[in-house]
C-alpha cells in the first residue's frame, strides 16, 4: 500500500513539473513573439503601450553601492541561502531576498529616460557578474542587518550562509519589452508597467542585447520543451506500470 502511494505522489510531482515547464515555454514563447512582431521604438518617441526599447544605461543615472563589494551600481539584488546538510548531500535554502535601486536613466541615440527596475514592475534578469561570497566584512554585516526583514539571528549564528548578489551598473547594455506607462518626470519619461490594463504585466528587462536575449530564449525553449517531453512519458511509464501492478 505505501508503495503505491509513494508512486502516486512521485506521479503527482513529476507531473506538476510538467505543468510547470510547459507554463514557462508558453510564456518564453509568447515573448519571443512579441519581440518579433514589435519594431524597436526610440525613446524620444516613446508612448504609453507596447513598446520595445534598447539603450545604455547612463553615467547620469543615480548610483547607489553594493553590499558585497561596496561599489557604485544602478541596481542590486541580494540573497541570502542557508545551506543545509541531509547526511552526505547538501541543499541551499533560500531565507532572504533585497533589492534595491538608483535611479536607472535609459539612453539611446535620441534621448533618455527613467527606468522604474523594482520587482513590482519589472521582471528584471541580470544576466553574469554574479558575486558569491560565504564570508562578509563587519561594515557589509551591519548594511544587511539594518534591512527591514533581515535575518539577523540567522546571520548572527554559526549557521552556513551565502551570500549571492548580482548589481547593474552604468554604460551596461538594456533591453526593455513590454506594455508601458509613459509618464512625465524632472523631464524626461519615466517608463514603468502600465497598471491600468485589465491584466497588467511587468515589464521583460534583462542586460543583454535583443540579439543575445532571442538568441537565449529560443535555446531556453528548446530544451524545456524536451524535458517536458522526457518527463511526460516518465509519468506515461510510470502510470503504465502503476495500472498493471493494480
């Protein structure tokens, strides 16, 4: 009996991994379409919708400092893992999430803007220039427990940690797709999700190229969709084996 219910749950999980992945193919799908079917716009032309946009980011951008590193940046993500042990294997556990931002100014050849970067309003991946440490400074230990939501006891304790932060800095390359609010802001457009859609969504911002990011998505697609596929028929065997044996 505990067999088959261990094979039920195993059944279940694999096949919510499948859901999960086909949802994410749809989604990488969907914006590789998008990308293709929107022309990039300059921002000096910009305008509330659906926008593509490709620039530097600006040395007149607003920097704020990393914590890890203690440099200038335009944006920081910092996390916090906890690594657990579970007899000879290891896991790291996640336990706190910070973001931060300065403010982000957006050039191209026609002009500039203001980029909203907070998670509310953009799904914002860094790609590279990850920095992992397990040790911190003093001055770096009083920054991250100052944090609202700070592990202080775990980061006070014995306990293995990492820390993991990955920060955006000025003259980086960035590309902008998605439905956008374009607002009027110390003179210049202040670009950010547009909230007022039935169903809004944030805005796809990553540090690549729009070549690199296509080129990316599709291998991303790919090889998801042939995972889906190994553990589709995973479950179809499984579930197979499962009927035979009732």
């Amino acid at each position: 009996m505990l067999d088959f219910i261990f094979l039920f749950l195993l059944l279940g999980a694999t096949l919510a991994m499948v859901v999960y992945l086909l949802r994410r193919v749809s989604t990488q799908a969907k914006i590789l379409r998008t990308m293709k079917e929107t022309q990039t716009s300059l921002i000096r032309n910009l305008e509330t919708g659906l926008n593509e946009i490709s620039g530097i980011v600006s040395t007149q951008s607003t920097p704020i400092y990393s914590f890890l590193e203690n440099k200038e940046c335009i944006y920081t993500e910092l996390h916090i893992y906890e690594i657990r042990r579970t007899g000879r294997s290891s896991s790291y556990h996640s336990i706190f999430k910070y973001t931060e931002q300065g403010k982000c100014i957006l050039e191209d050849e026609s002009g500039s803007c203001i980029l909203d970067l907070s998670p509310e309003q953009a799904d914002f991946t860094i790609v590279d220039g990850a920095n992992s440490v397990t040790e911190i400074s003093e001055e770096t230990h009083k920054r991250i427990c100052a944090l609202e939501g700070s592990p202080v006891d775990k980061i006070n304790s014995e306990k293995r940690l990492t820390f993991v932060e990955v920060t955006l800095y000025a003259e980086e390359n960035l590309y902008v797709l998605g439905d956008m609010s374009v607002s009027d802001s110390e003179g210049m457009p202040l670009v950010q999700m547009n909230s007022e859609l039935q169903d809004p969504q944030q805005l796809y911002i990553t540090n690549r190229t729009e070549k690199e990011t296509a080129s990316s998505l599709k291998k991303e697609v790919l090889s998801q969709r042939i995972f889906a596929i190994i553990l589709l028929l995973f479950v179809l065997l499984f579930a197979y084996i499962f009927i035979s044996t009732v």
